[in-house]
C-alpha cells in the first residue's frame, strides 16, 4: 500500500502505531514515514523477523525501534541493538530515548571507550533495551553484569560494516546468549554472502525488504573526480572551502593524514574538527557535537570512525584520498544526499589512480566526470587518459 496522507498521525497510524507511539512523533515532529519505516514498521509490529537493506540517514533507528518499543511497551522482556561503532551506538540511543523515555522506556549504551562504572550504573537502573557495540557487550556478559536471556527483540544494525571490522566472532558468541524464541531484524546497506549466511541460520522465515535498488543514493549525489598530483590537493581543497559556504566532510585515507590536514586547516584559520581512532572517546563525542550544531563547518574523518556520523544537510562530502575499498566510497558520498536531497562529492585522485577509479565506477554502475586542471602538465594525464579511453575535462571546474 502506498500512502498519500500528509498527516503525520495518519501516515504512521496506517501502519499500526499506536496512539501513544504517535503522539511523540507528532512532537518530534516527524510528518511522514520514510520508505524503511513504511515498509519495515509492519513487519516489525507483527512480530516477524525481517531484512532490511537500506543506507545510513534513512530513517532505520525508528523503523526498528518503534516495533521494538511497542513490544516492550505491553510485555516484559528487553531489546538488543547491536551496531559496529561508540559514534552509531551513541546516535541511536539519542533517538530511542527520544522515542520511548516519555513512555517510561530507559536505555542503556553499552560501548567501549567509556569507564565501565558509569554504565554499570545504567544496569542497575533495569533499562529495557541495551544499544553495544559486540566487544563491549561481550565484556559485560563475562562480568555477569548483563543477562540477555530476556531479550524478545534483537537488531542487528549496519550489519556488514560489523562483519567488515571482525565482529562475526562476537556476534555468534553474542547469539548464544539470546533466547532463540525471539524477533531478529537485520539492516545492512549491502547483503554480503556471509550475512546471508548467518540470516539462514538464526533468523525465522525473515522478510526481505529493500527501500530503493542498489545505487539509488549515490544516484543522488552530483559527483566529480579531479586528478592532480598529491603535492596539489591542499591547496585545491582550499579553493573548494572558499567555494562552498555550507557543512564540509572530508576523507582521508588514515588518522595521521587526518590529524595533519586539520592542522593545516586550522593554521589557515578554518573552523575545523576531526574524528578518527587516536582521538579518546569523549574527543570524538565533541568533534561529532561541534560539527553538527554547526560550531565546526569541516569534519576531517576516516572511514570508520566516522560510521555513525548522521548530520542533516552536509553541503559537500570530499574524498582527500580514495578509499582503500570502493564500497566505502558510496558509504562516504552518501552523507550529502541524505532523506532525498540532492547531495554533491568531489574526489581526489592521482594520475596513476585509473583502477580505483574504474573499481568504483564499476560498482555504482555510472562514469563519474573527471577534471584536470591547468596548472598540471599534460604529460600528468596520459596515463589515466589511456586507462579510460575517454574524452576528460581539462579546464577549471564551475558550478
């Protein structure tokens, strides 16, 4: 069923919310349910375990946590979200305490970088639904300071990116733990074969959902990649950041490239932050707070510390290096087109990057403009012209 009803009481109360549920997101002032909510919250409300293959910033945390709260709501029993980073854990604990604390629903973040005293504290207090990352809960369960054995919903969330950084380990230990009489549901942007796997053995009859074909969000996104010799990025991101005036992420490909490039940044008296894993946790809480209250305009991130960054209207996401993996890539350029918006992305790539860039391209299935630009000698170029056999731009950019 497809809803055409611009109210928000109405377009989740055909869904099955209850009027309790929709009055707090009235308040929230949520008017409509986003495609995973609408096709998820369903499924969820009525017990049945479910798949859903969806993007970062599309709406997940509520299309799992409203049927997760209704469930708790009227019978006894917990919630478990498992999610791969402190940064996502600590997000989506926001906004379930938004969802269920006016309906007497606590919470309890369970992630490593922070004094396990201050979350014991949190288990004391019987919180209906535990957010962990898998070590930090694993920790727990051999303290004997969480049971699971009352868990009726279990969420597996940004699945792959969990089995990308190792935690298929912890999450099979994890699930020994939990009742097998339970709700699973799995979200995940893509469906790697040992995800498939591990759904066939430990999810009942899943429902397979998916809110656009693969591809869609980077569809959205007006990408463009300038090939220049390494020594040239500083000073072509310069000119970008005076190009555009709104929120910037950047990418680079380590912590110590990360580090370097905000210093400069800030010499040059930019308002800038970086998040990356030699930062302490209550550092990389800061830097995600400054960016997204708009005290920091740039955000100097590498990929996995920045999993779980979910800002609204992100301007511009930079690629100062490539990703080591392509799929990352599409992780990256989706942060600019989040809920529906146009979003815009501009890579950094040297002359003899042509296989990564034919990597990527292969991937989301579209040929990605490339810009040369004058002040690099023509000789800088042939290299990439004959791996692609295309025409590309030489002259400067505009808008």
């Amino acid at each position: 069923m497809s809803l055409s009803i611009k109210s928000t009481e109405l377009g989740f109360k055909e869904l099955g919310v209850s009027a309790d549920i929709l009055n707090v997101l009235q308040s929230l002032k949520l008017e409509t349910p986003t495609p995973i909510q609408h096709k998820s919250i369903p499924v969820g409300l009525a017990g049945q375990d479910l798949i859903g293959v969806a993007q970062t910033g599309t709406g997940k945390t509520f299309a799992f946590g409203i049927p997760m709260i209704e469930r708790l709501r009227h019978n006894r029993g917990r919630g478990l979200v498992l999610l791969p980073t402190r940064e996502l854990a600590l997000q989506v604990d926001e906004n379930l305490r938004q969802l269920g604390g006016r309906l007497g629903l606590k919470t309890a973040a369970l992630i490593g970088g922070q004094a396990i005293g201050s979350q014991l504290q949190s288990l004391r207090k019987n919180p209906h639904i535990y957010i962990a990352t898998p070590g930090r809960l694993i920790d727990h369960l051999k303290r004997g300071s969480v049971r699971l054995d009352q868990v009726k919903v279990l969420v597996l969330d940004e699945a792959d990116r969990m089995f990308d950084m190792g935690f298929a380990p912890q999450i099979e230990a994890i699930l020994k733990w939990v009742p097998k009489e339970r709700q699973t549901m799995l979200f995940s942007a893509t469906m790697p074969r040992a995800i498939l796997k591990l759904a066939a053995v430990h999810m009942t009859m899943p429902i397979h959902i998916e809110v656009a074909p693969p591809g869609t969000t980077v569809e959205r996104v007006d990408q463009e990649i300038y090939v220049m010799r390494k020594e040239d990025k500083y000073n072509q991101l310069e000119k970008i950041l005076h190009e555009y005036k709104g929120s910037v992420l950047v990418f680079t490909r380590t912590k110590h490239g990360a580090k370097n490039l905000a210093r400069n940044l800030e010499r040059a008296r930019h308002e800038v932050a970086e998040i990356h894993s030699n930062l302490s946790f209550n550092q990389r809480k800061e830097s995600m707070a400054g960016f997204k209250s708009r005290k920091y305009r740039i955000l100097i991130a590498t990929d996995i510390a920045a999993r779980g960054i979910d800002v609204s209207d992100i301007e511009l996401v930079v690629n100062y290096d490539l990703p080591d993996d392509s799929e990352d890539y599409v992780h990256r350029i989706g942060r600019t087109a989040r809920a529906g918006k146009i979003g815009k992305a501009i890579s950094f790539a040297t002359p003899d990057q042509g296989k990564d860039i034919r990597s990527i391209e292969r991937l989301i299935n579209k040929k990605i403009t490339l810009k040369k630009f004058a002040e690099l000698e023509q000789a800088n170029m042939r290299p990439v012209v004959r791996r692609y056999g295309r025409t590309m731009s030489f002259g400067r950019r505009g808008r």
